[in-house]
C-alpha cells in the first residue's frame, strides 16, 4: 500500500520548504516527494512518500513491546525525559521548525520544551501505571482474581492506536509517546500541520538511546493531510488498529467517527473551553483582591489562551463596582511577566476588536480594560459576551453569587479555577453535573492536569488505551 498526499513535487513551485521526515517503527525516513502547506501559517514543507504498509504492525505477530516488562518501559522513559530538553540538539531543531508552523512564540515553545521532560519521571509514571491500571502485574501479564467465585485470570492487552494529533501544544506529543509507551501497545502518530517536529524529535533521541528497544520500534510519527480517504479508509481499520485517539475540533471529530465500527473505537480529546470561578471574600482588601487577579491572569495565560485549560468566563460574584475593580487589576495582571504567554504577544483578532468596540459605546453596561496590542484584554459584563474570548482576552462577568455561574456551564467546560479554595467544596458537585471535567484553586490551571494519574477529559488515558481481557475458569 503507498499513497501520495497533496500534490507532487513536480507540479508545484519550488520554494523553501520544510524538511519534515517520517519515522517508521523507530527508522528515521526523509525524503522530499510531496509538498504540503501548514494550516495556520501557510508554510510550506516535504515529507516522504508514505508507505501504508509500513505504518502498520501486522496482527499475526506481538507488537516489540508487548511483553516487555513495564519495570523495563518505566526505566526507558525516565532516560528519555533526561533528555527531552534544549540542551538535546534534536530539540533545539525541533524548536527552530516549530517557530515557521505554530502560532505560539518563541518563549512560550521553550518552556515547554524545557518543561516537557517532567512527564517522565520515575514518580509520575508509576502514578500513570498505578491510578490507570492498578498493579505492574495486570499489564505484565495474567493476574489471577475470583470474579463471583470463578477463578478468572485478568490481563490488560496493550492496544494497537492511531493518534491524530493536536499541534497547539507540543506537549500533546509528549503525552501520546508517554501513555503509548505505557500501554505497551504499537502506535502511528499522525502529526498536526502546527506541529511536524516535536514527535519525531522525540522519537529520534529514543532511538539514540537504544535503536532497537522494543518501545523505539512501536512507534512511527507520519504526516498525511487530515481527511485524506485515500490514507484513512485503509489505516482506520480494525484489521490494523483498535482504537483512534483523536484530538481536534468538532468537524475532526466527526470525521473520525465515519470510521468507527466494530473493534475501531474512538477516544476522543475534544476542544473544551474553561473558566474561573471567585467569590466575594476576593474583596477582603486591597492586597488580597490583588493577588487574586495576579492568581486570575495566570489562568488565562496558560499557552498565551490557546490550550483548553485556558480560561475564558471568569464569573465573579460581588457587587458591580466590585466586579468593575477586579476587572481593572486582571488587565494590569495580563502584561505580568509571568511564564507561559504573558507580555505583548500576537495583536487582537479583528472580529473579536470589532465585537469590543461596539461594547464600548455601552459603557457604564459594559467595561473594557486593556488594548488591542496583545497585553491582555478585558471585557466585564452581567452576562457572557456573544464572541469567543482569545488571544489573551477574558470576559469578567459578575454574578449575585457563584451558583449563578452553573448556567453558563455545560460539558463542553473542562476546567474551572475557584477562589478561595474552601469554595471548592460548595460548588465540585454541582459543577462535575453540569459536565466539568476538572476543578483547580484559582491560579493554578498549569500544574500536572491530565498527568501523574490524574483523569483527562473524565477518563483514564492508559486505562482506555488498553484491551481489557479475561480469560475463565478453573486452569488444568
């Protein structure tokens, strides 16, 4: 099986494209056969020639890491985070790509880079392992239980998983190479167009450390136009794969339903959106109301506002002019320097000014802080505005009492940042009901979400990459 995506070489003018290449079961690939286009900023780029039948692991075989112990995997990963930083060269190449296809800056890709190694480390991979799956017994091997008096035998089967992958963080690569690996499975990452270099960044330093260890030979990192029939109607099948984890918007997520069937399942990491959640006690003093927007612009900075823990809705229960003074110092707060996407960064996009200008004639209605030059941009309001808030712009909106905020959340929030703390408690059934996913004290949206075995998206990620079997009776 081979396919050509987008158009050939030959046919389109030559430029400076990228150089993207392929790694297959752990072999790096380059190659300059097909020129594609990425989709945020347009820049051009080569991959290979893709060979389907090589994206593959055949089912009449194991995957290389099936019976790998996961004391072994775990002691492999903690090598590789060593060197999942730019002091590794490969990285720095990756982050020098990165800069030409994301729409992240330059800071906010380094810490992350820097950052990234942090996921493998002895402590939080064994969390990973122990809240997913239970034991190290269960996913090495058979482990005997008694089900209702029958002796039975547990066993969680490393899966075979095709990841289309986001590009809005690279850490969402980082993610998919650590949980893979974990689950013991064989998996094809399908790279995004806003991030070619951060997958097989990683899977390259995996095989300097060891070419041949079973976790570098179960995985590939490829490049195919999302959507392409002529690639996804022969990999999305359950004679190759058993699950497609997809991360993307709803018409990805739609699209990938298409190939859903039996023994094809769908985990989906869809876009979510999130908010913030401060109570009246904010307003004790100067000092405290200060720290709480400092807490409050965090939130929103997360990924200069591009990752789903962003927050968007901060719903702040006091009176208007309280409202009105909290939303003045969380303008002042969003030019901080704090890490991850504070300063000036990209300019206001026009629809989201022209929305805001046409607010600002409604004033004492509504209020406006901040500009239009990328430092942070606050609109406060009784009700949530009708635009999508982005680019490091927030809605502030004020509410009698924070139960008056569980209207405007649905399942499509993921986290919610409240203030004080103890208001976590009044507020966490409510708002799982309602359909979050995940409640943090305010100011804290960055800490490890999603990782050191703790849920993503209201599921264990290991635990649903796996093939859950047993196998009955009483053994001769």
């Amino acid at each position: 099986m081979s396919a050509v995506i987008d158009t050939p070489i030959a046919s389109m003018p030559r430029a400076e494209p990228l150089a993207v290449p392929h790694v297959i079961k752990g072999r790096l690939l380059s190659g300059r056969d097909v020129l594609h286009r990425s989709r945020d900023l347009g820049q051009g780029f080569v991959t290979p020639v893709l060979d389907l039948d090589d994206a593959v692991w055949l089912r009449n075989a194991p995957g290389p890491a099936f019976e790998t112990p996961i004391a072994e995997i775990i002691d492999f990963l903690v090598e590789l985070g060593t060197r999942l930083t730019l002091a590794n060269p490969l990285m720095r190449e990756s982050l020098e790509g990165m800069v030409q296809v994301s729409t992240l800056d330059r800071r906010i890709l380094t810490n992350c880079y820097n950052d990234m190694g942090h996921m493998f480390t002895r402590e939080v991979l064994e969390a990973e392992i122990a809240q997913s799956v239970g034991s190290l017994a269960v996913i090495d091997g058979w482990q005997p239980t008694n089900h209702l008096g029958l002796p039975t035998r547990l066993r969680a089967y490393p899966g075979r998983i095709v990841h289309i992958m986001a590009g809005n963080s690279p850490m969402v690569a980082g993610l998919s190479v650590m949980r893979g690996a974990l689950s013991k499975g064989v998996n094809l990452l399908k790279m995004a167009s806003n991030d070619l270099f951060t997958p097989t960044a990683i899977l390259r330093t995996m095989a300097g450390i060891d070419p041949d260890h079973p976790v570098t030979r179960s995985f590939s990192a490829v490049y195919w136009k999302g959507g392409d029939a002529s690639v996804e109607s022969v990999l999305f099948r359950p004679q190759y794969f058993d699950k497609l984890v997809a991360w993307g918007g709803e018409g990805a997520i739609r699209h990938a339903l298409k190939y859903v069937g039996p023994g094809f399942e769908l985990i989906a990491f869809d876009p979510k959106v999130s908010a913030s959640m401060i109570g009246r006690e904010a307003f004790h003093d100067g000092v405290s109301l200060a720290d709480v927007a400092q807490r409050g612009a965090a939130d929103v900075l997360s990924f200069d506002q591009d990752a789903c823990n962003a927050s968007r809705y901060q719903f702040v229960e006091g009176t208007a002019e309280q409202v009105e003074s909290y939303a003045k110092l969380l303008a002042q707060a969003l030019g901080n320097d704090v890490r991850y996407g504070a300063g000036q960064g990209a300019p206001t996009p026009p629809d989201i000014r022209e929305a805001v200008d046409m607010l600002r004639h409604l004033e004492p209605i509504y209020g406006v802080h901040g500009g239009y030059d990328g430092r942070g941009l606050v609109v406060r309001s009784d009700e949530p505005v009708d635009f999508h808030p982005n680019c490091k712009t927030v809605n502030v909106v004020q509410v009698d009492r924070l139960g008056d905020a569980l209207k405007h959340i649905t399942v499509a929030t993921q986290t919610v940042g409240v203030w004080p703390p103890a208001r976590k408690r009044d507020v966490r059934d409510a708002l799982a009901c309602a359909g979050v996913q995940r409640i943090v004290t305010l100011g804290e949206v960055n800490g490890l979400g999603g990782v050191g075995g703790k849920p993503h998206d209201a599921g264990f990620p290991i635990h649903r990459f796996m093939r859950w079997i047993s196998e009955e009776g009483v053994e001769a």
